[in-house]
C-alpha cells in the first residue's frame, strides 16, 4: 500500500476527532486522496479547488498548521475534558484512540504535494501539467500539536489553558438568533488602557477572581452615568482571563426570554462565563424585567454554576419610574407594592457598583493620561483647558469624554 492510500484510510477512520473531517480544508484534502484513482479530470479538479482553498485561507505554505489547527479547535469528548482539567478520567481506551487520532492528523499534514501527484494512478498521463501545477508546503504543526511526543500532557495543557471548539477559536460571543455566535471582531480593551475608578473595578475584579477560584461570588451591576467605562470595564476582565477559562457572552436584553436556552448551551462547558447585559432598562410592563428576575433569583431556569450575569444600567434601579408611579391618589398599599416591585430586580445583584462622573482634577488626570499614553507633548495646562471647553461643550466631563478630546487633538 503506497503512503498516500494509507493516510486517506487513517483519515476516514479518525474517532475521536473525527469531526475534524467536516472543516472545510481537511474535507477537501481528504477528498483530494479519495480521488487517487479516479480520471484525471476529477482529480486535477480536485486538486485545483484545494489548492485555491488553502490560498484563500493563507495556508499555501503550511498545510500541516491548517490541518492540526482544525484539530485544536475541535470539540470532542476529549477536548472538552482536557479544558475542564479532567482528561486523565477518560477511559484508556478512549485516550489510545485519542493519541492515535492526534498521529493520524500529523502523518497527514507532512504529505508533499508531489508525493500526492506521484501517487495519482495516471500521473504518466498527467505529467507534463503536474509539472506546471503550484504546490503547497507543508510548514509547521499548530502550537502542542508540534511537540507531540505520544504523550497527551501538552495537548491536554493547550486545552485546559484556550478551552475548546468554538470557545477556544473566538474570544468573546454574543446571543443571536436562537444560538451563541462568536465575534469576529471584538474589542481589545484591557486593564491598561484605564486611567481613574480603580476602586470600581478593584470591586468587579475580585469578584471575577473569587467566581474563577469557586469561592463565593456575585451577579454585578455596574450603574451610573454614561461613558463612566462601566461597559468597557466587563469587556476588560473578560480579555485580562481569557487563559484561566473565562469566556463572555453577551445577551440583548429583548432576547432575556431566550435565557433558559442559553444556560442549557454552557452549563455542561469545562469553561466559566460572563453573561453581559449591556446598557439595561426596562417599562414595569416589560415581560424580560420579569424574565431576569427569575433567572437571578428564583426561577427554575436559574443561571448555571459555570456562569455569572454582569449587568451595566445608567439606572441604580433599572427600570424606568414615573412621578405618577408614586402618585398619592393611589392607595397606599399600592403605591408600596409598586415601589417594592422597582426594587425588586436590583436588589438581585449580590454586587452594584456605581460610576460617577469625574470631578473638573480627575478628568483632568484621566485626559493626561490618555493624552502620554498616545505619544502627545501638549502643555499641562494648554491640553487640559482644551479638554474642559471640549467637555462644556459635549455636556459634561466622563472618561469617554476625554478619550474624544485626545482623539480630536490628532485630526
């Protein structure tokens, strides 16, 4: 049996990382082996198509990081196993057919382009245009996949540290149509790039690092006035412990009633996750107030053990009160009842934390800062005279008032 007969029949037979072979790349190489034998039209075709794949994908000169990648971002029983820590529970002859699997993968990534032509059985046929076609290279293995020794330790260790499937491809992911859909392109705010409200988020951080070491931890609601970084202080925690297993999903409020759905998609996951409620209000009569307050307190689709729900509001209250709400023509027992019920919901988060606006010397810092921090030489007093008259005329100062005020300096 020559080499490239044997790599497709190891292919077709891949177990536990079988769903590798419906990756778009691995498919159209496999199908590229199946075609050894078939006329040169259908295999030079297939050829050509593979080929055009792996430029597109910019894989051309490292077929074998396309191939083990598509295995490193595979969801299996193994995979999701080695990301919760617990692989070495699996039974040994799952493991074998893993490390088989995982040789498998690599013995077909080092396949030549020529060794695959040559291997054609009407190559004579071919020749002359074999000689003409582009070949790939097969370059290096993807990350723990390149130092495969037979031993499974430092593939299990690249899970436990980037998850696994989708989770360990994408880094954050929103709610959308009925499912949990990764974002291509996600902000990259991190714990740097803030200047100002330590104490706020010294608050939301420990919290996160008492929820990744399973000690006691709450639901949070960051309240208060707009551009305070309430919302960039979520996606900031979120990046800062990507590599300790936390991922964030963020949920649209008017999509709260899909909330059991969702807890039942990431409650079996080795990962822990952040459900993000961005910019959170609602009407008494709105059916997601009483959706959320089920599922805080409560409710029979609670939030699962892996996950907490952080919550941004410019409201300390959230939900949107009248003065014909506290009406005295009402009857007293009422009007308390309908206090009570605007209580209700934020009175659920085990952790609020409040964001003012920055009095004229802390807006001053932040905008210094921001300002060394993008390379500007501006007097002290010049940039920050500047930055008030910006703020006078945005309609008051806010961190996210200062970073358009630095923004601007550049135009």
């Amino acid at each position: 049996m020559n080499k490239v007969n044997e790599v497709k029949l190891r292919l077709c037979s891949l177990s536990v990382f079988r769903g590798i072979l419906n990756r778009s790349v691995v498919r159209a190489y496999y199908n590229l082996l199946c075609a050894i034998e078939e006329k040169p039209e259908v295999f030079l075709n297939l050829y050509g198509s593979f080929y055009s794949l792996i430029s597109e994908r910019g894989c051309s000169d490292k077929l074998a990081y396309s191939l083990t990648e598509a295995a490193l971002f595979d969801e299996n029983c193994f995979t999701r196993a080695a990301a919760g820590g617990k692989y070495d529970s699996l039974p040994e002859d799952v493991l074998r057919a893993v490390k088989r699997d995982c040789q498998v993968i690599i013995d077909a990534s080092k396949l030549s382009a020529d060794e695959v032509l040559r291997a054609y059985k009407y190559y004579d046929e071919i020749a002359d245009i074999a000689d003409d076609l582009p070949k790939w290279e097969q370059g290096e293995c993807a990350d723990s996949f390149r130092m495969f020794d037979g031993s499974l330790e430092r593939v299990a260790q690249w899970y436990l540290k980037n998850g696994c499937g989708m989770f360990a491809r994408y880094k954050m992911f929103v709610w959308r149509d009925g499912d949990i859909q990764p974002v291509l392109h996600y902000d990259k705010i991190d714990m740097d790039d803030f200047t100002g409200y330590e104490r706020q988020r010294n608050k939301v951080l420990a919290n996160t690092e008492a929820f990744l070491d399973g000690k006691t931890c709450n639901n949070c609601l960051l309240y208060g006035d707009m551009g305070t970084g309430k919302s960039s202080t979520v996606k900031a925690i979120a990046n800062e412990f990507r590599s300790r297993g936390l991922r964030i999903v963020e949920i649209p409020k008017e999509r709260l009633i899909d909330f059991p759905i969702l807890s039942d998609k990431i409650a079996a996951l080795p990962m822990k996750f952040i459900i993000f409620i961005d910019d959170l209000s609602f009407q008494h009569q709105d059916q997601s107030y009483t959706t959320l307050k089920a599922v805080l307190e409560g409710g029979v689709s609670a939030c699962p053990k892996n996950s907490l729900i952080y919550a941004t509001s410019n409201r300390r209250h959230i939900v949107k009160e009248k003065l014909s709400d506290r009406s005295f023509e009402i009857d007293d027992i009422n009007t308390r009842d309908n206090m009570q019920e605007s209580l209700s919901l934020s009175d659920r988060f085990g952790l609020t934390v409040c964001y003012t606006v920055p009095n004229k010397e802390q807006f001053a810092q932040i905008v210094c800062s921001l300002a060394e921090k993008a390379g500007l030489t501006l007097p002290k007093d010049e940039l920050c005279t500047g930055a008030e008259r910006f703020a006078l005329a945005k309609g008051g100062r806010s961190p996210r008032c200062a970073k358009q005020y630095v923004e601007s300096l550049f135009c």
